[in-house]
C-alpha cells in the first residue's frame, strides 16, 4: 500500500517537542499475574519497556505503578518511577495522577506507552509525540499500520480505525471496518487493484497515545461515552465528546505485546535470537 493512498496521515510528522512518556503499570492482571515483573531475558517487563521509551527522543520517562514492589523493581534498574492510587478503573485515569505528581504544564506533551510493550519500537514513539504540536485540531494522537490477512480483519480482538479526510481518526471498532458492500463476506476485499487505488484499506490501531498534559487530567472527568461501553474501547470518548484524535500511519508492524502467559514465552524467544 502507497503512502499516497492515506494522504497527508501516511507522512512522518516533524519532529517533536520535549514530551514525557508515561508507562501505566497495574500489577493485578487477570491472565497473566504480576505482569509488570515477569522476566523477560534478566529484567522486568516493566523496565524493558522503560528502557525502548528511553531510546527515543523522550526528555524523561516515568512509569505509573499501583504498586510498591513495581516501584521498588523500576528504582533498582534506574527507571523513575511513581506510585499512583490502586483504584483507578483506567490507565489512563493512572496517569491522570502522574501527571499531578510530576507537575506537568497543561501543555506540555505526554506519550502513553502501554506497560506491556517490550518491544516497542523507540521511532514509533517519537512519530506519535510530533503529532499534537503539528495538528492543532486534534486532543490526541495514536498510530495504526494496514490490516494485511483476513484473519486479523475479522478477529475482534484486532481494533479498527477509520480516518477521514484529514488523517483524524473517524471511529475505532472491533468489528471489521470499513465494511465493503459490493464485495463477497469474508474476504480481503482491500487487495483488489481498485481498493488499493482507491486508498481505503482497513488499519489496525496501536495502542500508543500522546496528549497534551491538561486534556490527559480532564479526560478521567469526561462521562463514558455509549458507543466507548459497547466497543470496551476507552478512546470512543474523546470522539463523542467532540475531540479529534490525529493517527501517525507506520510501515513497520509493531512487535508482539503481552497479555498471556504464550505471549511472554514469544517476547522471550524473540530476544533469545536476537
């Protein structure tokens, strides 16, 4: 798929000003128990993560604990760390309160890398920081790369995003969007020489997200959105109450996250060969 295809959202934006990464890191976790602390090659998933944020252009990072023992694993590798209130219904409400802790002018630039991304790419982050200071229509800003299988268009667990014309995003879901209604169920509609043409081949959203320090405390306040109840998709808040959220288009597919015990035997294998 052409860069020309997404327009203006497949370009790299300017590089960014100072911002800070945040690291939201929840020790409970359903699937995979004590998650910020499982071993990966030596260190705490945690501080992997800390350590790829580190290599991008970030003026500091801090990752957002719940719990002391993710404190006191973060200190003993040199990572900052904060410790934030155990309650939080969302990452995002976590690093509401970092942002307090740390002091952070309202404009001042945060990235939110998800706590179970060890190999994130550094580049990556440094995309989605440069969004806000180049779109000044939008509240936040997030990445996606093209759906290439029919396997990940259909699965519900791989979130869509729809742009407009502006490279906004125009709705995220589960559910395989854009829908093509000239074309057979269940297959890669997109591949055709008239879809790619056409330039509306269906994204996968990453969950990497930058914004400006005073909306990240505000958003917490926004009441949930119905469409963000259905979906199980916290960003549908920003877009009901009238936020835009710019998208970063990359090339590159993200690396693995963790979310269960088999996803962690394959972040480990991976840097087994490296």
């Amino acid at each position: 798929m052409s860069a020309a295809a997404h327009g203006t959202a497949s370009a790299m934006p300017a590089a960014a000003s100072a911002f800070t990464v945040l690291i939201p890191a929840r020790l409970a976790s359903t699937r995979l128990p004590d998650k910020p602390l499982a071993d990966i090659a030596g260190l705490p998933m945690v501080v992997r993560v800390a350590q790829r944020a580190a290599q991008s252009g970030a003026s500091r990072v801090v990752v957002a604990a719940d719990d002391l023992r993710i404190v006191d694993a973060c200190e003993r590798h040199g990572v900052q760390a904060v410790r934030t209130r155990a309650d939080h219904p969302s990452g995002s409400d976590r690093l509401a309160e970092a942002c307090e802790q740390l002091c952070l002018a309202g404009d001042d630039i945060v990235v939110n890398v998800q706590g179970d991304e060890p190999l994130i790419d550094p580049a990556l982050i440094d995309a989605v920081a440069a969004l806000l200071p180049a779109r000044g229509d939008a509240s936040m800003g997030t990445a996606a790369h093209a759906i290439d299988t029919l396997e990940d268009y259909l699965n519900p667990n791989v979130v869509k995003v729809v742009l407009d014309g502006r490279g906004l995003a125009h709705y995220f879901s589960r559910a395989p969007i854009p829908h093509a209604r000239d074309h057979a169920a269940g297959t890669a509609w997109w591949k055709t020489a008239e879809a790619t043409a056409a330039g509306h081949a269906p994204l996968r959203h990453i969950g990497i997200y930058s914004y400006h320090a005073g909306f990240l405390r505000q958003f917490p306040q926004l009441p949930p959105a119905p469409t963000e109840r259905l979906e199980a998709l916290e960003q549908l808040r920003a877009l009901w109450h009238g936020h835009r959220i710019a998208v970063h288009i990359t090339h590159a597919v993200p690396g693995p996250g963790v979310d269960t015990p088999a996803d962690l035997e394959r972040v480990r294998a991976l840097l087994r060969t490296a």
